[in-house]
C-alpha cells in the first residue's frame, strides 16, 4: 500500500466464499478510511486473476486509487455512477500490468489473511 502512497487507511483482508463467480470484493468508507478486502477463497472468479492472488490483492486495493471520486459521485446521488464504477473498473484492469510488471509490487499480505468459516 505505502508503495502506491495509498495511505491513511485501515484496511482488513479476509478470505472466504463471497458469492458464485466473485473472486474478490472491496468495501470502504472514504470519510472514516476504513477499508475491507475480501478474496475468495477459491479462485473461478473474474477479471482473469484467478491464478494470481497477487493480481487479484492488486486489483481491489486499486480500488482505493479512486475511491475518493467514486464516494464523491455516489454521494453526489449521479445518474453517472454506474458508468464511474464500470470506468473505474476499466482503468484498474489497465493498471495492473503496468505495475506488475515492476517486478517487486507485492500486495497480497498471506500472513494477514483472516479466513472466516
């Protein structure tokens, strides 16, 4: 997280099933700066990160790049919500070859996983 300068934030990981076909799933709360990763426990999820948690972690902290303009339009009630949510998704995916590839980003915290029943 530091490495992305996402800061500030306190952010639990957990893994267990979150539901057919999700391999992962953030959930925040800008004003408070609460965060939760959830990853599933069993990869068949989407985005094509199912063999990588790494990429997955990834993906949902970069959730947290943008988060600040995606709680601002759902507060301000904007029709373009749903078209922030599918852009914000758009760039996330386009973002996570170019930082995997810098070799030494490492998001996935396996000794911090809290895997619930």
């Amino acid at each position: 997280l530091n490495q992305l300068n996402i800061t500030g934030w306190t952010i639990d990981f957990k893994q267990r099933h979150i539901g057919e076909s999700i391999a992962g799933n953030t959930t925040y709360n800008t004003v408070s700066r609460n965060a939760c990763f959830q990853l599933a426990e069993f990869q068949t999820g989407d985005y094509c990160l199912h063999d990588d948690m790494n990429a997955l972690a990834l993906h949902e902290v970069l959730h947290l790049l943008v988060a600040d303009l995606v709680w601002t339009v759902k507060e301000l009630k904007d029709d373009m919500h749903d078209l922030v949510i599918a852009k914000e998704h758009e760039l996330i995916n386009r973002l996570i070859p170019a930082l995997r590839d810098k070799g030494s980003l490492q998001i996935y915290p396996a000794a911090a996983l809290e895997k619930e029943e």
